[in-house]
C-alpha cells in the first residue's frame, strides 16, 4: 500500500507513519514544520520530507490512502487535492480503528493518567510475552517506537484522546476507537479551546461509554466524582470493575504494595499512580493476567518518558522532570513527591504552555494547585501566547491565580534557571513540569549543575 502523511511530524503521526514503514507500506509525508524527536526519528528511518512546506504534487492517483493530522488545515492544498481525486482520507484515529476492528480493543481514556496507564499494561504485556499492537503517547523503555500495527495479534491497546481527530473530523479520537475494555482514569476539565464549559468537556466521557462494545467492560477510578456518575448511568450489558488506590506502605523514600498479605516493591510511587496501577490491573485481569502476575511483572515499571521521570539523584537531592501542565495533575504530582520524600524540601517550576493554561479563564483553575511545594515557580513566554494568537496575560494575574503570596513568576526562562540556583541544593527535591521545555532548558546540564 502507498500511504501518504499530511502533518507527518505529529507525536503520533510519524510513529504511525514508521509503524506502518515497518509493515511494508511505501509511505510518504509532508509538513509545514518538524522539530525533535520527530525529526530524528523521521530520518532515522528515510521518511523525513525532503522539503519542509506543503505541495499538492505529492497527492496522485497513485496513492491508496491519505492519512490526515490535526496539524494540518482543513484548506490545505494537499488536503484539497486528495478530496478533489477522491482518494481514501482517514484521521489516525479512523486508520488505527481499521486495523484493529478484529481485535480485542483496550482504549483508556481519561484527563489525566492515560500515557502512565496505557504504558504500565504495555510493560506486563511485553513481560508476560502477550504480542500486543498500540498507540501510547510517550517513548517507552523496551518499545522502539509508540505506535505498532501487526496482522496475528488479539489486543490492540490504545491510549484515548479527548481531543480532537482531524480538522475535517471534530470528533474527540477516543469516540472512534470502539472499545471491547474501557477505562476511565479521571475528569479534570482540559482543552478550553474546544469544550468551552465542563459539561460539554464531561459529555464526551458519556459518549465514550456509549461507544463500547456490546457486553464490553468499564474499569473506572471510583475516587473521582464526575467518572463514578457517568459509570452509574452506563448501559446494563457492560461490566463495570471500579478501582481505587491500592493499600500500600512508604518507607526510606521507597514504595510497596500490599496485595493478599504479600509485599511487592515499585519504582513509581504517589496516590495518583497507585490508582493508576489498579487501573491497570483490572484491565490486564479481564484479559487473562493473574494480580500476582501483574504484580511481579509491574516492580520493574520505571514510568513513561517525562512521567514522574527521575533526571538525576543522589543521598539528599533528586530532580524529577514531568508532562504535568493542568491543575489536577500538578496538584496530584507535587502531592506524590512530597508523600514520598516527606523529610526533604520541594522547589516545584511549572510553565504555563498549553492553549488552556495560557487562557485568562482557565487560569483561575490552577487556585492552590502548587500550594504544597515549599518553593513554587511558573513561568510563562509571551511568544507563546502571542503565536497560540490568545490574548495577553501578565503576571500579577497569573500571580493572582495560583493564590499563593510567595509564588515567583516569571517570563524568561532564564530568570527560572536563576531562581532554581538561589536555593540551597540540600535535602531538597527539584520538580521541573510541562508539555512544552521551558524554551530549551536542558534538565540534564541543569541537574549536573545542582548535584
């Protein structure tokens, strides 16, 4: 099959587009702009556009499919030219169903928690030499690339976006995926730009449900309000499997699990991921795996990339680096440090990145989310603001928002690196979160600074 990628330099979409290199697709891609790891991995694999920019003359007659991604406008001219020819579009949403409509499906979906989730079955599936296809948004120890697409494989295990497919296509992906298991790991109001109140954000999560499959199941966090409702108001024929957080003890800044009178030592620690790893189990419970199994299998679980990710340690300092970008998972990753670590200091630095956090509305969210670190600073950049085209904020009001008197904000990146290398590097933890990278700081040079 020759496969050609609008928008081929998206987290998924060049995984996708590798994925399916692998399987013996002749694949070719485009896109207006490609930065790493994209890039890399891209040439790595000699699909890296020869040119940077979009050009109709790479749609033809030739091609069996177009696949579309978000990045790309709904008045591209490759785009225009394939709906002019009349060739095959899908979404990678539409394309990973398609490959996985005579599989078990496993999607799991939910604000926060999903990556960790989706990567945790992964890790006991690979132990436990279970062949599994996926998608999973994060690189993953032991996996070469995030996306796998095979023909003889039973499960196809997905990570469930919210947001949405294509720009031809506003569906949230996760409606798409059809699940045969569900998960549901918490709602935390996201994506302002397109769910502009809570309840049009929570309604997607009821129509998720209504999307499995006939006599399906739904796993779902039973600590979380706004899930526990929805999972209360899902059709009959479905199981429903609720989990919570699993008994554990922390001791010497080290993490067990308490299971059937049995301890069992985990690499990853914090309420948020002993939920998650319930979570997990349940799901690879219905597919076979006993809880000792998984239990076992799970002690060698470092986490995702850039999930709780551990850049550097010694006796009295450890500098962790994470994707936390919302109010809830800020609060919930913070909460983890210091539960695990209770004798030592926090310097906890958010960057205020996404289309929502950068939004004057959506900023009032983000009240007391920082609170329990014992030194907090967020920066944010106006270029950002300026190229999400947002209206300007400024730091009395994200000063303002956070409602904490001590709270350093900043608008260089620089001034946080400044503010980072005033404290006494001590019994004290460093936690650096973001989706973006606070405009190029190395976490690595930083932390061989501090240790």
């Amino acid at each position: 099959m020759k496969v050609h990628f609008i928008a081929i330099g998206g987290s998924a979409m060049h995984n996708l587009a590798i994925a399916l290199q692998k399987k013996g697709y002749i694949v070719t891609g485009s896109d207006d702009e490609i930065f790493d790891p994209a890039k890399t991995k891209l040439e790595k694999y000699n699909l890296l556009p020869k040119q940077i920019g979009w050009n109709e003359d790479n749609i033809n007659n030739d091609l069996d499919a177009v696949i579309l991604g978000m990045h790309a406008k709904n008045d591209n001219p490759e785009l225009l030219k394939a709906q002019k020819l009349g060739l095959k579009i899908y979404s990678y949403p539409e394309f990973l169903y398609e490959m996985s409509k005579d599989k078990t499906r496993i999607v799991i979906g939910g604000s926060h928690g999903k990556t960790t989730i989706t990567a945790m079955i992964l890790h006991v599936m690979n132990k436990m030499q279970i062949d599994a296809d996926y998608m999973v948004g994060a690189q993953l120890e032991g996996f070469e690339v995030m996306v796998k697409i095979s023909e003889k494989t039973k499960y196809m295990v997905l990570e469930g976006d919210e947001y949405l497919t294509s720009p031809i296509d506003l569906r949230p992906k996760f409606h798409l995926y059809k699940p045969n298991i569900a998960l549901i790991s918490g709602i935390a109001w996201d994506h302002i730009n397109v769910f502009p109140t809570f309840e049009i954000y929570l309604e997607q999560f009821r129509i998720f449900c209504q999307k499995i499959e006939e006599n399906g199941s739904l796993i779902y966090c039973n600590e979380d309000e706004n899930v526990r409702n929805i999972a209360q108001t899902i059709r009959k024929d479905i199981t429903k499997l609720p989990y919570g957080i699993l008994p554990h003890r922390v001791e010497n800044c080290s993490t067990k699990i308490i299971w059937q009178e049995k301890e069992y030592p985990i690499m990853v620690f914090g309420k948020h991921n002993l939920m998650n790893l319930y979570g997990a189990m349940l799901v690879c419970q219905q597919i076979g795996i006993s809880n000792e199994d998984f239990l076992t299998s799970i002690s060698s679980f470092k986490g995702a990339s850039k999930r709780m990710e551990l850049v550097k340690k010694n006796d009295s300092v450890a500098i962790y680096k994470d994707f936390a970008h919302s109010p809830s998972k800020l609060k919930a990753t913070i909460d983890a440090l210091k539960e695990q670590y209770p004798q030592r200091k926090l310097v906890a630095a958010m960057e205020l990145h996404t289309f929502s956090s950068l939004t004057k509305e959506f900023l009032l969210q983000y009240k007391g989310a920082m609170d329990k670190a014992d030194k907090a600073i967020v920066y944010f950049n106006p270029h950002t603001i300026a190229h999400k085209r947002l209206p300007e904020i400024t730091p009395e009001q994200v000063f303002e928002a956070f409602g904490r008197k001590d709270i350093k904000v900043c608008m260089q990146s620089s001034q946080v690196i400044d503010t980072i290398k005033e404290t006494k590097w001590e019994n004290t933890n460093l936690l650096m979160m973001s989706s973006g990278n606070f405009d190029g700081i190395s976490f690595n040079e930083l932390a061989d600074e501090l240790i």
